[in-house]
C-alpha cells in the first residue's frame, strides 16, 4: 500500500464515518465508535494492502456485526486457566513478551513492544510469530481466526 499521512487520514475518515452512519441506522450506542473504528480501519488498510476492492457501507456493517457477535459469545473476562495453558507451551522469552503485552489496557505495537524490551522490531515480530506457531501447535487454532 503507497501512501502518505493524508491518503491514511482520509482512510481514517472514511472508516468513522461508515462506523457511525452504520451504529445510527442500528441504533447502537455511539460510544463503541472507537472499539469498531479499530476494527474498521484495520480491515480496510489490510485489504487495500493485499489489492482487494471494498465494499465500504456494507464492510463495516459486517466487522461491527462479527464484532458484535464474539462479544456475546465470549465472557468479558479473560479465562485464565486457558491463558496459562496455552502461555505453558511457549519459552521463556515468548512467555514474558506475552504476558506483558496481555497486562498492557490498550494494544501495543511492535514499536513499542520493542522499546519496552530494548529489540529490534524485527525481532519482536519474530518472537510473536514463533509464539502464535507455537500456540496453534498445542492445540489453540482459534488464535488464527482472531488475528
């Protein structure tokens, strides 16, 4: 994706508009414009990346429904007993990465992650790669779905 801070600005608009033009017409609460505008933004720069033509209305009333519907299906709290599980498969390294990302309230990115551990970005990027193999190999496939 070739673009500059304006193009991503414009991006940015365009997905906070859909997301509010789509929790108007729901009747949602517009206080969730900031979770699904994430979700929106994220997905569009994503597709644009690989080349595949949007939808724009049409895609945000999907993510914001799909989000939607993972909220009902799962507890608003983390199960830790799982979370234990799946963090015992790792090493060492990959178990203090992702346990401090897991304690972090927002997300963080690969450049913070970085600078928190005092790596290379291409190292954390390494790391979570290997983390997720790991995981999905000792039996937790969902995460895939999930990123």
């Amino acid at each position: 994706m070739s673009c500059d801070s304006y193009d991503l600005a414009g991006e940015a608009q365009l997905a906070v508009y859909q997301v509010i033009s789509v929790l108007i017409d729901q009747n949602k609460d517009l206080s969730f414009t900031g979770k699904y505008f994430r979700i929106v933004f994220r997905t569009r720069c994503i597709q644009m990346a690989a080349g595949v033509a949007l939808a724009n209305e049409q895609q945000a009333t999907v993510a914001i429904q799909k989000e939607q519907s993972q909220d009902l299906d799962e507890p608003s709290d983390l199960d830790e007993s799982v979370i234990t599980e799946a963090l015992s498969a790792l090493t060492d390294r990959q178990r203090l990465v992702s346990q401090w990302i897991l304690s972090q309230p927002k997300p963080v990115s690969f450049y913070t992650i970085a600078n928190h551990f005092g790596i290379h970005i291409q190292s954390v990027r390494m790391i979570l790669s290997n983390t997720i193999r790991r995981i999905e190999a000792y039996g937790h496939q969902r995460i895939c779905e999930d990123l």
